[in-house]
C-alpha cells in the first residue's frame, strides 16, 4: 500500500482491512490502538508501514488456489 499525504485515519483504515484480510486480526486490533499514541503524521505512516511488512508474501499461485477452493466450496 503506498502512503501518500492524505488523512491518517483513511490509511489506518485501509492498512487495519489489509491485515484482517490476512487472517492478522491481532495485529489490525493492535494497530489500531497503537496508532492513538503517534505523536506526528510521519510516526504514524511509519507504524503503519511496520505492521504491513508483517504480512507474508503471497504467490500468485497461492492466490489462485485460494480462489479455486472457494468457487469449490472448500473453504478453510
């Protein structure tokens, strides 16, 4: 997700969705409270980045076969 100048809560938001659509609810949760302490924008952007980089890469073959499983019905 590329930060740019725009309202902090907008992009908590969309990093918080991020890692809840990674099965990291934990971590959106923790987000989510830790960013109430930031004491600037750019500390801010920076916490965001940090809980990112936490998600694990997916292969698009990875993505693909999640894709087909759920079509299927065989959803985890």
């Amino acid at each position: 997700m590329k930060i740019e100048q725009e309202n902090i809560f907008g992009i908590v938001g969309r990093a918080m969705r991020e890692l809840r659509n990674a099965k990291m609810h934990k971590e959106a949760k923790e987000l989510g409270e830790a960013i109430q302490g930031a004491q600037s924008y750019e500390l801010a952007c920076k916490m965001v980045e940090d809980y990112l980089a936490l998600i694990p890469a997916v292969s698009e073959e990875e993505v693909n076969a999640e894709w087909d499983r759920h079509w299927a019905g065989e959803e985890e």
